[in-house]
C-alpha cells in the first residue's frame, strides 16, 4: 500500500484593491446619472457637468478642481 502525499493547501489571498479605472468607471456611472459621485483623487465631491442639450458631460471636483470628461 502507498500512501499519496496530499498538497499543502495555497495560502489564501487578500482581496484585490480595486484599480484606478474601477474607481473611474464608478464615479462616471454615478456622475452620468446626474448624481454627485466620490472624487477618486481626493474624496471630495464630484458633481455632474450639464451641457445645453446633451445632458451630463462629465464631472468636477468642489474640492480639488479634478474633471472628469
């Protein structure tokens, strides 16, 4: 009889940080709905931009200046 040597098992691993386009990708879906979104450079609010007739075309940052377009 032979014994089968079993693996040790994998350690397990941390949860991914979420990524800059993450963050991006969150703060546009907020923004392009017209709500005011998190600043994913420094936290602070992030409002839609209203163009005349095309609705929202970005964001801008009260706090630190930062546009999303």
């Amino acid at each position: 009889m032979s014994a089968t040597l079993a693996a040790p098992p994998l350690p397990a691993r941390a949860p991914a940080e979420p990524t800059l386009a993450d963050a991006m990708r969150g703060a546009w879906a907020a923004v392009g709905t017209g709500v005011t979104a998190e600043c994913p450079v420094c936290a602070g609010r992030l409002q839609p931009r209203w163009s005349a007739g095309a609705g929202v075309v970005g964001g801008r940052c009260g706090d630190c200046g930062a546009t999303l377009e």
